[in-house]
C-alpha cells in the first residue's frame, strides 16, 4: 500500500494531489487554529477585564510563537527529510530520521519547559508587560510553558504524518485537540472561575489528547510504515543536522515574527499604550483566521513537491507550487475583501472594550491591505523548504520580518505614531512578494535546464 501512495504522488494530477493532500491539512489547520482563537475569543468577554486579559495574551504571542517555531524547526525539518527518502525509495532512512526527531522533541520541550518557567516573569517584562498586564500574561503563559512537549509532539509529529502518506489522520489530530479545546475553554474559563489561566489550562489538555494520538500512530497505528521504536531514539549527527538545516528557515521566520510583536508592542506602547497592543493582538487573530488555509495549501503541496524533487521530477515540482499559489492568491483576495467590508464585526468577537474597538478598527483597514500577495513569499519559503534548500527558503521568510519589518515599525511609529505602524504593514508585505517573485523566478530557469522529460506533468 505504501509503494502505491509513493507513485500516487509522482504521478497523479496535481490537482487532484494538491485536493488530496492540501483540504484535510486546511481543514485540519483551521480546526487547530481554534486553540487560540477561540481562547481569545473567551478572555475579550471576560467581565471587567476582557481589555487587560487580552493584551496580556497579546503580550505573550512572541513567546508562544517561539515555541511554535521550535516545533517547525524539528516538525518540518523531519517531515521534509521523510518525504525526500520516501522519494528516493530509502523507507530504512525515513523511519531513522522519523525516530530522530522525536528525540529532538523531547530534549527541546524539557529544555523550553524548565527554562521558560524559571524566565517567566522577566520574559514577561521584557517582551512589553506594565504592571497592569503582566499578571494576566504570566497566568496564560506558564502552563503553556509547563505542556510544552504536548505542544510540540501534536504539532511537530503531525507534520510527519502527512509525508508519510496520511493526510486525513493528520487532519483528526487536529480536529480531536481543538475539539477537547472548544468544550474545555467556558467550563474552566466561566464554569470554574479560573480565567485566564483556564484557557491556558485547556490549551494544554486538548494538546495532550492530540499527542497522544500522533504517538499511538507512530507506534500502533496499522496505517503508519515507519514507525517510533525505543530501540531507534539515537541522535545521529548526519540526520540531525539535516532535520535542523531544513527546520531552520521557519524556526527563523517564528523567531523573527516574535520579535517583531516585541519591537510592534513597543511602539504600540508608546504610541497608544496597553489597549493598543491589545487591539494588534486583535489584529493578529482575525489575521490568523484567514492565513490558515494557506499554511495548510502550502503543507499539503510540500510532500508532493519533496517527492517529485527528491525522484527527479521537476517539472511536476514546479507546477505544484503554481497551482498552490494560484489557490493562495485567490483565498487571500476573498479574505480581503472579507475584512474590508465587515471589520468592527470581526474585532467585537474578540473583545468587548470600545476604546480597544475603536484602536483595533482605525488599524486593521491598513495593516492588512496587501493580504492578498502574501501568498507568493509563503508559497516560495515553503516550496525551497520542501526540496531541502533551507538557506534561500530562511533568507525569503527573514526579509519581510526582520529586514523591513522591524526598521519599518521603529521608523514609521516615530514619525506618524501608531498610524505609522499600520502603514508599515501593506509597504513591507509588497517588498517582500518581489522579492520572492524574483527570487522563484530564477530558480524554475535553472529548473529547465535541468529538467527531465515528464509527460505525466
């Protein structure tokens, strides 16, 4: 069965590869995104501190998004490595580097969690916290930090699931965990009186409920052909390192994307204060909301390009990442239009402070304008990490955030405020898409002369 998912995706029509593998991991992502949507959806309608509670959540986004990161950083990076050995028919070399990277999660997750813990308050602080904010950050964050290995074994492994040809199992862990999430978040939120840290505490445990059943997949599961082995958790450097080189342009683009919302808090802070970082938190989640499908577009079309690469294929490589850029744009464009017309709707789901209404409203019009070209640096980052060129995918993903971000936000907010900051939003996303334009753009001529016949394109 498992040879015959391996021709599938050297030979099947793309389209029908990219409906395949891309719906369940959209489906599956925008389920997942439920973990904090629907978290910051309750903590805005929290009485008398909704504002506050928010902000506080919007303060520890850069450290939650670090973590995320270093579930990329291994999830990815192991996902991709198993879809290139699959390509080039090497099982024994895919269940090592399968095994590998579950060690990796491991030591990373009691390395966050020990760490992070002791860190807490001072991260806390330096990431942007007031006096006023900070209790609400610190009780959201530390069981966060506590679960991490659920964390990172339901979303790291799960990547893994998909390369290794099953994407609608990867879509239920999703669903299962943001199911248990979605029933657990008003019973502990409201129903035990625990607030804010109640959704963190619900988080955790709809995140070791879809943990558990990545495992039982890897290790029980009939569906699976590689497989977790006690006998098999050995860090060997070869396959490590290329876990980390693969892993490390969207470990990168987290981390930078982290400390832009720390650069972003602080600019909002000065210009508007804590309701302000409140309403980019706001911001940011209707964002996500709309993002989503192109994180699953982009994961479902990764294995199918990886394969294709990895067996020589390369015209059905590029056309994989036409086809999904083309679904990425119009998405985008639907999404847009979206937020345009219906803008104080979307932010009252998340709060119910007028004065953060009022910021978030002024804000999301701008920041938000150029969404619909972002798909063409996603789409190039993710298609260079899908064919194990982790430099040029870091490099893309590293321009938008650090390169014109971070600059943008500090010069833009010293001259016009926090207008500056949603100016700097539409300009940076614009550069950064040409960049990535012209960057793809030379790597398909390269491509053509090096490509093989293939009549099955």
């Amino acid at each position: 069965m498992k040879q015959s998912n391996d021709n599938i995706l050297g030979t099947a029509p793309i389209g029908k590869l990219l409906v395949k593998y891309s719906v369940p991991a959209i489906i599956g992502m925008l389920v997942n995104m439920l973990y904090n949507v629907v978290d910051r959806i309750y903590i805005g309608q929290i009485p008398n501190v909704g504002g506050l509670a928010i902000t506080g959540v919007g303060i520890t986004m850069p450290i939650t998004n670090i973590i995320t990161g270093i579930g990329m950083l291994v999830g990815i990076g192991t996902s991709a490595s198993i879809s290139l050995a699959l390509g080039k028919g090497d099982k024994r070399k895919a269940e090592k580097t399968l095994n590998n990277g579950f060690l990796l999660i491991v030591i990373a997750s009691l390395l966050v969690a020990t760490l992070g813990t002791l860190l807490a308050p001072s991260i806390v602080h330096l990431f942007g916290g007031s006096d006023r904010t900070t209790p609400f950050a610190l009780l959201y964050l530390r069981p966060l930090l506590i679960g991490t290995i659920c964390n990172l074994c339901a979303f790291g492994l799960n990547h893994s699931i998909s390369s290794d040809g099953s994407p609608k199992v990867g879509m239920f862990t999703m669903i299962i965990g943001a199911t248990v999430n979605i029933i657990l978040d008003p019973i502990l939120i409201f129903g035990l009186d625990m607030g804010i840290q109640g959704a963190a505490v619900a988080t955790v445990a709809s995140q070791l409920v879809a943990a558990c059943w990545v495992l039982f997949y890897f290790t029980k599961g009939k569906k699976s052909s590689i497989k977790i082995k006690l006998s098999e958790l050995h860090l060997h450097n070869q396959t490590t390192k290329g876990i980390l080189m693969i892993g490390l342009a969207p470990f990168c683009m987290q981390l930078a994307g982290s400390l832009v919302q720390v650069v972003s808090n602080k600019a909002l802070f000065a210009s508007g204060g804590d309701m302000a970082i409140g309403a980019m938190a706001v911001i940011t989640s209707i964002c996500s909301i709309f993002i989503i499908p192109i994180f699953g577009l982009n994961q479902g079309a990764q294995p199918i390009i990886g394969f294709n690469y990895g067996s020589g294929r390369y015209n059905r490589a590029k056309k994989t990442y036409l086809v999904g850029l083309f679904w990425c744009t119009i998405i985008l464009l639907i999404s847009t239009l979206v937020i345009q017309l219906i803008p104080e709707t979307l932010i009252k789901m998340f709060n119910n402070d007028p004065e953060l209404t009022e910021i978030a409203l002024n804000g999301i019009r701008v920041y938000l304008i150029a969404l619909p070209i972002i798909g063409v640096q996603m789409a190039t980052s993710n298609y260079f990490q899908a064919v194990g060129k982790p430099m040029k995918a870091m490099i893309i993903g590293l321009t938008r955030q650090v390169i014109f971000l971070i600059p943008a936000f500090i010069i833009f907010s010293r001259l016009w405020g926090i207008k500056g900051v949603w100016i700097a939003g539409p300009i940076c996303d614009s550069l950064a898409a040409c960049l990535s334009l012209g960057v793809i753009i030379h790597e398909f001529k390269l491509l053509d002369n090096k490509s093989i016949p293939d009549h099955e394109v």
